[in-house]
C-alpha cells in the first residue's frame, strides 16, 4: 500500500471526524491542521471542499469556513482495506467428522469417475449401488494437496465402492497408480482380491 502509519493515523482521524461532523465536512474547528490534511490531499486520500461548498458550509456554521475536507473514495477503500487486512484470517470451517456408522474414504479423482459411472448406471445394474452413496459422492470434498475426494461411507457404501472397482477391473489392467487400500479389498469379490 505504501502509505506510512502515521499517513494511515492521520487519514483515521480525519474519517473519525468526518464521521461526527453533522454536515459531511471536517473544517479546522475539528482538531486537525490544514498542512496534515493538505498530505492527505496531495496522496490523493482526501479532498477538499470547493469554495461553493465552503460558503455553503459559512452560512451553515455562521462564521467564514478557511477549509474543509473528507476522506476521498480512495482514503475510503484503504481505510478499509487496512482494517480487512488487520483481522485474522478466517478459519476455514472444520471438516465434518464421519458419522457413528461411517468412516472416511479417500478416493483418486479417476477413481471418482469411476465410481460416478457406476452410480449413472444404478437403474440398470442387477447389484445396485448402496442406499446414500450418491448423497455421499455429492457431499464429497476434494484435498488439493492429497489429491484426494474424501467420503464419509457406510459399510454398505463401502462395498459398492469396491463392487465398481470390481467392474472396472473385469474390463482388464486397472488404470490405478496404487493397489487398492484394505478397507475397499475387503469388500470385494474373492476372485479380484488379487490387486
């Protein structure tokens, strides 16, 4: 941003009067001296009022207005910017917990696919996929840094997992960068629990 403290102090102190001037304009009776203001100015932070909107503000005050000046849109953002800025990062929300009957699964994103594909064919399938599986793959979320969809499944959905691994395999070499892990093995048909 490039702006000191002390320019960012002065800038707070002309909005704090801004803020309780009762016609929009911080003149010299405020506290504030026309040099401090005239660096606001010159940054481009504050503007200064014209000489109609001076005289305006005489008559309102009852006594010749020599300055007055605001905050400019300008000193606006960077004000706020700078008390955005100073808050602490928001935490991200805390990832669900699996439920009492449901354990986490980490899948590929291929392996995704594959499982989805499955699940578009649920109508037609003799062996359906699992009851949630689908709500499941929906709540999914993705860990960029695992590269990894993470799913909070029921044993059931488990073994419908596994089943479409089952599938997949029976079209030839698994296009699978790791084995499969335990708790998916376990849920598969004998005769493919050699990978």
């Amino acid at each position: 941003m490039g702006r000191s403290k002390g320019q960012y102090a002065l800038l707070e102190a002309l909005r704090t009067a801004h803020r309780a001037s009762s016609h929009g304009w911080v003149t010299e009776t405020l506290g504030l001296s026309r040099n401090s203001v005239e660096r606001l100015v010159v940054a481009g932070l504050a503007e200064w009022a014209d000489p109609v909107q001076r005289a305006e503000l005489s008559a309102y005050a009852g006594r010749p207005v020599v300055w007055a000046a605001r905050p400019s849109g300008e000193g606006h953002d960077v004000l706020l910017y700078t008390e955005a800025r100073a808050r602490p990062t928001p935490q991200p929300p805390l990832e669900p917990e699996p439920g009492p009957d449901q354990k986490e699964v980490a899948l590929l994103p291929s392996e995704m696919t594959m499982v989805r594909l499955y699940l578009s064919l649920a109508d037609r399938l003799e062996r359906p996929p699992a009851a949630g599986l689908e709500e499941a793959m929906r709540t999914a979320r993705f860990r960029k840094e695992t590269n990894r969809w993470l799913l909070h499944v029921t044993d059931e959905q488990v073994a419908s997992i596994a089943y479409a691994f089952y599938l997949e395999g029976r079209l030839g070499p698994r296009h699978r960068s790791q084995p499969l892990r335990p708790h998916v093995r376990r849920h598969l048909p004998p005769a493919d629990k050699h990978s």
